[in-house]
C-alpha cells in the first residue's frame, strides 16, 4: 500500500539553527554552521553599513539639501511645519511661490521626510551632522531589514536546505549594502527619501508575511501603515503593488485569491496616498517641459529647443537603461549629474543602443520564463526591471536622463540575481564562492568609502564631478557657480583672480552645451563683475535678462554694474565721460533709486557741472527728506552754484540728524 505524500507546510518564521528539527538538518558541509547565523549575519551586515558611510558625519549640507531643509521655510520651522509640507508640494517650501514647482518635471509630493527633517531641524537646529548621522542609520537598517526579508522568502521557498537561503540572502544583502552606486543615496541627505520608501515597503512586505501566517490583523494594519509611510517618502514604492504579488505565488505559492486579502492594506494605503497627493498638487505625474536642465529630450533647431521625435527619444531611454546595467556591474567612475547632454542624442543606429534593446528585450524574455518556472532569479530580474520602470521616462517625464539613485531600489533585484548566479556557477563550492564574494564587497567597498569623500559640500563634489560629466550643462554651471562662490567668500575684498578665471571657462562651457542658460550667463556676470571688467559684466547680465526677462537677480546685478562701472571709472581712471554714461544707464533702469540719483549728483559736482549736480541732489533729497547726507549734499551743490547761506542751513539740518556726518565727509 503506497504512502501518501506528506503535504509540505509554510514556516511561520525564520528558523534559527537551534530550532531546526532533526528531518531538515543538513550532512555537513564547509562554514554550514556560519551560514545558518541570521543574528551574527545582520550585525555583521549593520556594522558593515554604518562603517562604509562613517566618513560622511563630518560632511555639510550639499545638492538638494537646500531644497528640502537648509532653504526650505516648513522644514525649518520644526514640527509646526508639518501642516505645510503635507499641504504643498515637495518643493513649495524652497521656491515659496504656488506653481513653480511645475518648472520641475515629475510632480513631487513626498512630505515624509520632510517631516523627519523637520523634527531633527526642531531639537538640533542647522545642524548636519544629525542629518548624515541619521541617514547612515536608517540604511544600516534597511539593510538588516532586507536580510532578514530575503531569508524569511527563501526558507519558504527552500524549505529543505538552510545553507542555501542563508548563503543567497546574507550574499545579497551584502553586496547591496556595499555597491556603490548607492553613495548618491546615503550620503546626500536629501537621498533619504529613497532610503525610506524601501525600508518601508520592504517592512511592510515583512508584516504582510506575518499577518499571512499569523492571521493576526494587527499585523496587517502595521504593513498599511509602513507601506503608507513608503508611499509618502517617494512615488516609487508603488511598483510593490506588483511586486508583492510575485513574491506571494513565487516564494509562498499564494494563488490569486488568497492574495486578496493581504494586499488589502497596500491597496488602501494607495488609495490614501493618492487622494492626499491629489488634493496638494492634482493629478500631475510629471508634464514636458521646454527647458533643457528640466528635460532632457529637447533639441535645438533655429535658436530654440523643440522635442526630440519619438524614435530619438526612445534610443536615448534605451542607451540610459544599458548604462544603469553597465554601472552595476562596473560601477565607475561615478557622478551625481547626468543631466543633458552628458548623454546626447541617441538613434537607433548606435551600437550601444541596440546592444541595450537586445539586453532589455533577453531581460523581459528570461526573466518572466524563469519566474514562471519558479526560479529566484526570474523574480530578481523582473524585480529590477519592474522598479526601475517608472524612473525611465517611459511611463512619464522625471526631468532627467538618469540617476544613480534611481536604481537605489532596483538594485535589490540586481543583487539577488547575481547573488544566484554565483551559487549556480559554482555548487558545492562554498569556499570559492565566499572568497569570490569578499573580493567583491572589498572592491565596491573601497570604492564607497572613497567615492563618500566627494560628497562633503557643494564645491567639492561639483568640481569633482565635473571631470566626469564634462558635456553636463548643468554641472558646469554648477561648479562654476561654486568655484566663483569660494574665490569671492575666501577674500571678499581681492577674489582669487584665478579661482574666478576657472569658473568663468566653467560657465562658458556650460553656455557652449546649452546656448539659453540664463543661470550660466547670471553667474558669468558675476565673475566678470567680481575682476571689474564690468562691459562683459553687462553684456552677461544683458544676455540673461533676454533669456528671462523680469528675472529679478539679473536686474539687480545689471543695475549694480552700472553703478559700479560708473564709480569706477570716475574714482579710479578719473574718467567723467564714462563715469556719466553708466550711472545715467543704471538710472534708465530705475529711474527711482536713491542711491543712483545721488552718484549722479556726486559725478557731476566732481567733474565740474554744478549745475547739474545741484539737480540730482535735490532729486536725491525729494527721494529721501530726511536722509542726512542727501541733505548735506544738497547743501554742497547749493554752495557751489552761489548760495552760502541755502547751505549753511542745510549743513546744519544734516548735522542735527547725524553729528558725525561732518567727519564722515572729510571735515566740510
């Protein structure tokens, strides 16, 4: 009579080695004792974390930080600002003006961790260190969280062998805790956002599990609540509502209908997310723009960009997604700007791009045969190709062609196939899999823990950058601007001369890439400005006033250059032509402003025209009644066409309003 099959039955829980009954132990095989150590493995994988991004505690602010703390109004008012930041858009608070968030492409709403941001900003103030401190522990966990995940998923699915989940999770794990590409993430702290939307979806994956085998509903509500927490970080951790369900048939053998009611919570947690989301910003999920920095699809023809055509579109999306693969695997050099045209223009001529299409298309292909099949790597591909889809501009725009942090999350998938890869390559070789593992999180950890060194502040990492993204519009302009920055802030006075002359071919490079950069031209300016060569000051002031006309930065600096020409040359070249001619252009700008009006009357006095010095300070004077000097002025200007007395009396107003004045203006 023939036995019937024991039927096989879901473990509730990761079983420790101590709790693995005698049918499931295995013969003895090399380190199978260190491989069935959950406990040791994410402690090891934890320290591992927080001591690869250690170096970054020391670091500043830098990047995006300003848009979401140092310059954001609702971050910086502490835990009062969070009724703003869930009300606005993500970048309302920075730009303080309803709508230009729009100039954007991708639509943000994600106030979570602003809102963590906010709470660190209320007990420790304008304090970086805090912020890195804090983002080093939250991806220490996310990757403990990850492990422990992995492992859970694995025993279900490799019910007989402990060795094997143990291997494929800790491997995993452990090279998604050292790659490099995830220093963008870590050590910006804006790049918490991404942190928190995997560690939420991960745990909340994690609670779903539990409720699945537990049936305890208060499970179920903590996965909601975490996947909701996921959802309000980024957008993007609404791939999972995919993802879970491969997980339930794939490692659980769930079939559809058992799976309805563990999704439930994500399903919700959605419906929430999106209703809030709506009423902040609508219903956009990202809209064309017709900036080049804010889309990088747009090609100049006749002085101005127009869209790329679909097939130029579609082989620059092909060619970024060969990158990404390409940076996994071989993870250097690195850069936090990809913006146009560090990728230019792809067709589908170029080899690269086709190469990316038959990667992508044995990709698809692979992986949805094996995940069917029911093998891991199945699943680790589609994974990394299901997250990464709503980051390639396919879906919808993301103002950018790539980056790395974009693949933060894909990278999980990534990670477990080569993980599996390594395993299948070369069974029963424990040893030779170990030691291929180490050198591989020893290479990539080397190459964090260095590449963490760029990220110290806004000058360093935009002039290391740089000489990586040389055809990058926007770092140029970038290092430009910090290059001048740091040669004016170091000696206000007498700027480095030097350090100004690099950040002015900085800027034209930018401008070659990207002929209508008004922020590359405004910068330009102020470098010409800061050597005094104030003709090529006006005319990049000119220029970018043309490209954006009423941009207020640009006003001001074009007016200030007026006026500072004009003092210069009358104080310094003692040229009373030109000194005129600027400060009469600085006044056609602003007809009202005091302080022209009474250069002019100063100009005009010392390079003989009494006359009209005498006009400008009374016009000074009907700006300003009550301004001591003016007043003074005035009283000069009336002495110098013949009235002594009209003077006098107006000297000595000046005096009662300000004692001093007379020293002040050399003993008069």
């Amino acid at each position: 009579m023939s036995k019937s099959k024991p039927k096989k039955t879901v473990p509730s829980a990761i079983l420790l080695p101590s709790a693995v009954p005698d049918s499931r132990r295995l013969p003895p095989t090399p380190n199978a004792s260190f491989w069935t150590q959950p406990i040791l493995h994410a402690w090891l994988i934890f320290i591992i974390a927080f001591g690869l991004y250690a170096n970054t505690l020391t670091h500043n602010y830098a990047q995006d930080d300003a848009i979401v703390i140092t310059d954001n109004m609702f971050t910086q008012q502490g835990i009062s600002g969070w009724g703003g930041l869930l009300k606005y858009d993500t970048f309302y608070g920075f730009f303080k003006e309803a709508g230009k968030a729009n100039l954007v492409a991708g639509g943000r709403y994600r106030p979570f961790t602003l809102m963590m941001f906010a709470v660190e900003y209320q007990f420790f103030g304008k304090n970086p260190l805090f912020g890195h401190l804090f983002n080093v522990l939250w991806y220490a966990l996310t990757c403990v969280v990850l492990y422990f995940l992995l492992l859970k998923l694995l025993n279900y699915k490799k019910q007989t062998d402990l060795v094997v989940s143990g291997m494929l999770a800790f491997i995993t794990t452990l090279l998604f805790t050292v790659h490099p590409i995830h220093t963008e993430v870590v050590a910006n702290i804006k790049g918490r956002d991404e942190i928190m939307t995997l560690l939420g979806s991960l745990g909340a994956v994690w609670f779903s599990i539990e409720f699945l085998t537990k049936k305890k509903i208060a499970y179920s509500a903590i996965s909601g609540i975490l996947f909701f927490i996921a959802l309000l970080s980024k957008e993007n951790a609404i791939t999972f509502l995919m993802i879970v369900p491969m997980m339930y048939y794939l490692f659980l053998n769930q079939n559809v209908s058992k799976m309805i009611v563990p999704m439930l919570p994500f399903g919700i947690a959605t419906a929430l997310f999106l209703g809030l989301r709506a009423s902040a910003i609508g219903n956009q999920f990202g809209s064309e723009q017709m900036e080049l920095l804010n889309n990088p699809f747009l090609k100049l023809e006749n002085g101005q960009y127009v869209p790329f055509d679909f097939m130029e579109k579609m082989a620059t999306i092909l060619y970024t997604l060969g990158k990404y693969i390409v940076l996994l695997v071989f993870p250097h050099p690195l850069t936090h700007d990809y913006y146009p045209k560090y990728i230019d223009t792809m067709r589908f001529g170029h080899p690269m791009v086709l190469l990316s299409l038959a990667a992508h298309l044995g990709l698809v292909y692979w992986g949805i045969k094996r995940f069917f099949k029911g093998e891991i790597d199945g699943f680790g591909i589609l994974f990394y190709l299901g997250t990464l889809f709503i980051v390639s501009n396919i879906v919808f725009p993301v103002g950018t062609n790539m980056a790395e942090r974009f693949v933060f999350m894909p990278s999980v998938g990534f990670c477990l196939v080569v993980s599996f890869l390594l395993m299948n390559l070369f069974k029963n070789k424990t040893n030779l899999i170990l030691t291929i593992t180490c050198i591989i999180a020893i290479l990539f950890g080397i190459k964090t823990f260095t590449r963490n060194f760029d990220w110290k502040d806004d000058y360093t990492l935009f002039t290391t950058d740089v000489n990586v993204s040389e055809k990058s519009a926007k770092v140029q302009c970038s290092a430009g601007g910090q290059t001048i920055e740091k040669a004016f802030k170091d000696n206000p006075k007498n700027p480095d001369a030097a350090m100004l002359q690099i950040g002015i071919q900085h800027l034209k490079k930018s401008i070659e890439i990207h002929p209508l950069n008004k922020n590359a031209y405004l910068l330009l300016g102020n470098a010409y400005f800061y050597l005094k060569d104030f003709d090529k000051a006006i005319e990049a002031f000119q220029k970018t006033l043309q490209l954006a006309p009423g941009y207020k930065d640009a006003e001001n600096n074009l007016l200030k250059s007026y006026r500072e020409a004009g003092q210069y040359y009358g104080q310094v070249k003692q040229d009373g032509k030109k000194c005129v001619e600027y400060l009469e252009k600085a006044l056609v700008l602003r007809p009202n402003e005091f302080e022209t009006v009474r250069l002019l009357g100063v100009a005009y006095g010392t390079f003989g025209n009494a006359q009209k010095a005498f006009e400008y300070f009374q016009r000074a004077v009907d700006l300003q009644p009550n301004n001591p000097q003016a007043i003074f002025d005035l009283g000069s200007a009336f002495g110098n066409i013949g009235n002594p007395l009209k003077a006098n009396e107006l000297h000595q107003k000046a005096l009662q309003l300000k004692p001093d004045l007379l020293k002040a203006n050399g003993g008069q």
